[in-house]
C-alpha cells in the first residue's frame, strides 16, 4: 500500500491496514494510526459489568459492541476512534452496515473509560470531540472516583456517583446506580 508523502494516512489506507500485533487495537487521529491504552483489570471488569447492564437493559432496542471503531470526522479530518463501548440503536442502524467493518455511522451512546496514564481532562476532550461528530451521549466512567460523568449535546455534562440513580430520556430503559454498576463489575472501594 502507498501512503500520502506526508505519512498522513487517508480513511480508507488506515481501514484497509492489517491489524496489529497481538492485542494492540489502532485509532486513526490527525492522519496518524495511534495505539490505544491496552485495558487493565478494572478496565476491563468494567466494560464487561456495563456490557451485561446495558445488553440486558436495553432488550433488543439496539446494538451494544465493546471496542468497535467508528468512522467519525473530528476538527474537519477523518477520525476512527475504538470506544470501549457503544451503543446503537435500532433506528441509527445502517441496513447496509458491514459487519466486519467500522461503524459508518455516529452511536447514540458511547462510553470512555479511564484507563491508567489518561486524565479525566483527556477523556472530557475526547467526549467533547464525540459529540461535536454527532454522537449523542458520551459517558466517561472512573474508576478511582467510582463515577460515571454523562456529556450531552445540548446540556452541561453530569456526573453521578454512589446511589445516584443514571436515568436518561434519550435511554427511557435505562436505570441504575453507579454503586450497582461498580459492585456488579466487583470493583473494591478504595481504603486509602
């Protein structure tokens, strides 16, 4: 494959790369083909304990994929970042959708969790920067803090803690407490 002179990758050259070393899972920013953070326990307790949640929660209303990237635009360039977890209801669903392919479409709900090295403030522009694509929700979830902060189009973001109840009208089905998310994911509390 020939790359632009200027090592930029385009949309198709980084779709069409092979897939890389190991567990290593790519995002294409700025034209560059950049690693993400390879998970770590928590991380990776909770993707699952959200992944059940939502699965049984929303009953069919739509799709929920754990790191499935999405060819979004960010800043006017092509952007494919890989969430930890998204999902897409039935109606944003594209029929011509390829199942091996990226999601060609923004998800309604996409969700970031902090991995160790990243800041709340990195993840906090990086949800900025999904909504500003046209995904409709972005929550980042922190494990260290035990909360999840949700981020809106049109409203300022929210975070959530303990026994506070995530409900949102844009997930009518939804309903839960961080505390049940972190307990289900078997997260400790921190005695420190």
């Amino acid at each position: 494959m020939i790359l632009q002179a200027n090592n930029q990758l385009t949309l198709h050259e980084f779709l069409n790369l092979p897939p890389g070393e190991g567990d290593i899972t790519y995002e294409l920013v700025d034209g560059q083909r950049i690693p993400k953070m390879s998970p770590k326990k928590f991380h990776s307790k909770l993707t699952r304990a959200l992944l059940n949640l939502i699965q049984l929660l929303c009953d069919g209303k739509g799709e929920v994929c754990p790191e499935l990237a999405i060819a979004l635009t960010r800043r006017g360039r092509d952007w494919v970042p890989t969430p930890d977890l998204l999902y897409i209801s039935n109606e944003r669903l594209p029929s011509d959708w390829e199942e091996e392919g990226a999601c060609s479409v923004p998800p309604d709900l996409v969700i970031e969790i902090i991995s160790p090295g990243q800041t709340f403030g990195q993840m906090a522009a990086k949800a900025k920067d999904y909504l500003d694509a046209k995904v409709l929700r972005v929550w980042v979830v922190d494990s260290k803090a035990r909360s999840i902060t949700v981020f809106y189009l049109d409203a300022a973001p929210q975070t959530y803690m303990g026994d506070d109840i995530i409900t949102d009208s844009l997930f009518e089905w939804l309903e839960f407490t961080v505390e049940q998310l972190f307990q289900q994911a078997k997260i400790p509390l921190d005695k420190s």
